[in-house]
C-alpha cells in the first residue's frame, strides 16, 4: 500500500506568545490595621487564674498576629524580585 500527499512543504504551527505583566498588590486597608485583643465572655465572673490565662494567650497571640501582618504587608509591598522596577 501506498500513501501520497498533495503537499511537501510543512506548514509551521505558530509559536504561543507569552507576555510577562507585573502587578501592584492591592493591600487593603484592613491589612494596616494593628491585630485586636479577643473577646472575653462577660456574662461570669473570670478567676485570677483565667484572668491571668487569658491576658498571657492574648498578648501571645496578638504579637504573632502583628509580626505575620506586618510581614505579610511588607513582602506585598515589596518588589518582586527579577521584576522591572
């Protein structure tokens, strides 16, 4: 069996084009905003136990919080690296 074809010539498939866009992040104004303390029940009295528990966790939490915001904002405000400036 023999197979023939009309046409020789290959034709080229064209090339996808690829563009490389950089975007400024959109921070939004909550991003800036210093981390809040955590609500504490108000309707029973707190033991000094609780009392001292809750003002540890809270300030342990609210310094993390603040690092990983301001780290999180710095590194979106920052420029990408290999970016054009």
């Amino acid at each position: 069996m023999t197979a023939s074809s009309c046409s020789s010539v290959e034709s080229e498939t064209p090339k996808p084009q690829i563009k490389t866009v950089y975007l400024d992040p959109v921070i939004p104004p909550a991003a800036e905003i210093e981390c809040q303390l955590t609500t504490v029940p108000r309707d029973q009295a707190l033991t000094d136990k609780q009392t001292q528990d809750l003002w540890n966790k809270d300030r342990t939490e609210i310094k993390v919080c603040n690092v990983r915001r301001r780290l999180a904002v710095s590194a979106a405000k920052a420029p990408a690296s290999g970016s054009p400036e």
